[in-house]
C-alpha cells in the first residue's frame, strides 16, 4: 500500500517545537517583516496565512503592505529600513512583485542576516558550498518531510523536475551535500530535456515542480519510487461546490498506484513553506542574540 507523505503533520511537529522553543525566549521575541506590494490576492492569502503562524507561534509580525504603483526607491527604503531595525529578526519579501520592479534587485537589498527566505546570492553560494545559512524554504520542506518518515536520500537517484531557483535549483544543492539526510546522486529534468520520461523512471525519488497540473502519470515513475509533488495548481472542478480545486504536478490517483510513498496535493509539501520560514526566522533570532549572549 503507498504511504502518503502528509506535510501538515510534519508541519505541526515543527511548529510544536518551535513554540516550545519560543516560549523560552526572555526579553524579545523572534521578529519577522512580512512586505506585500501590490494586491494579488494569492499574495494576500499567503501574507494572512503567515500573520496568524507567527501569532500562534508567539513571533512578532510585521506587516507592511504598499500600493501596486509604489516605486523600486519606496521599497528599496523600507528594505534597507528594516535592514537596521534590531527588532526584526527575517524580512520577507512577498513574490510576485509587480512587473515595474526588479526581482532580483529587490531581494538582494535585503540584508543576508536577515534573508529568511534563502534567496540572496551569498546565502545561495553558501548553500552550495555546504555552509551553514539559509536555506530556501520550500526545498527546504522537501527535505524535512524526507528526513521525517526515514526517507534517506544517501546513494539514491534523485530526479528534479524544474529548474527554478525557489524550488529546483536549491533542492539539487541540498540533495548532493555530504552530510547527513543527503548524499545523493542528483538529475535535473526541464523544458529542454530530452527522453523525459526514461529519466524520471530511473528515479528512486522523484520531484515534482514544474508548476504543470498533473504532468507526471504512472509512466513516469518507476515502480516503488518515492514521489513528491510541490506543485500547486488551481484547475476547474464544475463538480465541486467552489468548481474549482487544487492539484499537484503528479497525477496523483494513478501515480500512486505505482510509487512506494508520494505527497498528496493539498497537504503535503503546501504546509512545510510556512513552517520552514518561521524555522528560519527563529534561527537568524538566534543568531542576532548570540554577540549579546557572549559578552
């Protein structure tokens, strides 16, 4: 029978022991700077979502939310504002920005120390090179649901589906440390690969996230592979009630008859993006307060 991977159970024993952890805190608590530009209503959801986290949690959220007209300088102020703000411990920038401003530009405004989200360049270059930093927090969900229900990726082939650097990118960076819970042998598949599909039935594990509903059937996988599938797609459902409804990037009826364990859509990467930020912000807490703990 294939095991379903739940990321919201993973989810909540982090967050569980994160709060534990939190509640030790004396003084301050971890601060995190939530920026939305713009009124897309995902983006909204998102941000909402992430404000009642950190509430639950007992980490300090702040919200700042500008017009979708605002300039690069207006943001590129309140960045580099909070950059020098001693209570704000992570700063994320909520993606997509609209189209008049440079992505890259704005992240990289954003001081390391405070890059909660792992997108810098120096955090990324770290990641490569095996240091401690960041980490991008959706691959960095992948991971965790992974080490949870004993899902060793070490000798294993890893097959990626999509190149991006939130998702695709880091994760094969992750996945091919020498260290613990890694060690693996890494593919990364995309719109240019040829014999897709006679790759991604080598994979002992394979990653879905290429932002296509239901790309990957059972022909794909190889028998008692491990799937997991971070996409998220919104499609019609004239059947259901709301007549839409979320779907992965696996087709996941027919791929689960062939895997060993997969992730369902929703529930199963989804959670872990929120959790392995708040994780993220705790740790650069921490790491603010270590000069003050040794004096």
């Amino acid at each position: 029978m294939t095991k379903q991977l739940l990321g919201k159970e993973v989810s909540a024993s982090i967050r569980a022991e994160l709060k534990t952890e939190i509640d030790t805190f004396t003084g301050r608590k971890p601060g995190l700077a939530v920026i939305l530009v713009g009124e897309n209503p995902a983006s909204k959801v998102y941000v909402g979502m992430k404000k009642k986290t950190c509430a639950d949690l007992g980490i300090e959220s702040f919200e700042h939310i500008l017009s979708q007209d605002a300039t690069e300088d207006e943001l590129v102020a309140l960045l580099n504002g909070l950059n020098a703000d001693d209570a704000v411990d992570g700063i994320l920038l909520q993606l997509p920005l609209p189209s008049h401003m440079d992505e890259d530009k704005m992240l990289n405004t954003i001081s390391p120390e405070k890059d909660v989200d792992g997108f810098h360049p120096q955090n990324v270059g770290k990641l490569l090179q095996g240091q401690r930093t960041f980490k991008s927090c959706t691959p960095y969900g992948v991971m965790e649901i992974l080490k949870f229900y004993d899902i060793d990726p070490a000798g294993k082939h890893v097959v990626i589906l999509g190149r991006s650097n939130i998702v695709g990118k880091p994760l094969a960076a992750m996945m091919v440390q020498k260290e613990s819970g890694a060690n693996a042998t890494v593919t990364i598949c995309h719109s240019r690969t040829q014999n897709l599909e006679s790759i991604t039935k080598q994979a002992d594990i394979l990653v879905a996230a290429i932002g296509i509903p239901e790309y990957v059937t059972a022909s794909m996988v190889k028998e008692g592979a491990v799937v997991v599938d971070v996409g998220i797609n919104r499609v019609d459902a004239p059947e259901t009630e709301k007549g839409s409804k979320l779907v992965g990037d696996v087709a996941y009826d027919e791929v689960s008859s062939v895997a060993s364990a997969i992730t369902p859509v929703p529930g199963g990467v989804g959670p872990m993006t929120i959790a392995m930020l708040m994780k993220n912000t705790v740790t650069a807490f921490k790491e603010h307060q270590a000069p003050l703990d040794s004096i």
